[in-house]
C-alpha cells in the first residue's frame, strides 16, 4: 500500500482540527471513520437543537487528540 492508501490514524471520539473548507478553523468530535473520509460533529448547535454534523476528507484535517 502506498502512504495514500493506508488506512487513516483517527478513531471515533477522536477530536480533529478542520485545516481546509467552510468549517476551517473548528475542531470537532469524530463520530464515523470511513475509507476517504470521517464523519464529525462540530460544536455548535443547528435549528432544531442537534449538533451540526458534516463529513470530512482525510486530507483536510489533522488529529488533536
């Protein structure tokens, strides 16, 4: 496998900081790793209560803990 293919170094609770995108600059809590990207949910709240949640690519992110 090449470095590119390797499976990604992130866990679900993992909290990553977003580098790349709209939501550049927020950390948020990993909720689902999958092959190209990770689903999170970032912290602030929608409309309707819930925490705002988006998907990720591997390569805009970088892991904090």
């Amino acid at each position: 496998m090449t470095e590119e293919q390797q499976e990604p170094h992130v866990n679900i609770g993992d909290i990553i900081q977003i580098n790349k995108g709209t939501e550049k600059g927020e950390q948020a809590k990993v909720i689902a790793v999958y092959t190209n990207s990770v689903a999170v949910e970032l912290n602030r709240k929608e409309k309707n209560g819930n925490l705002a949640r988006t998907v990720i690519n591997h390569s805009k992110y970088e892991v904090k803990s």
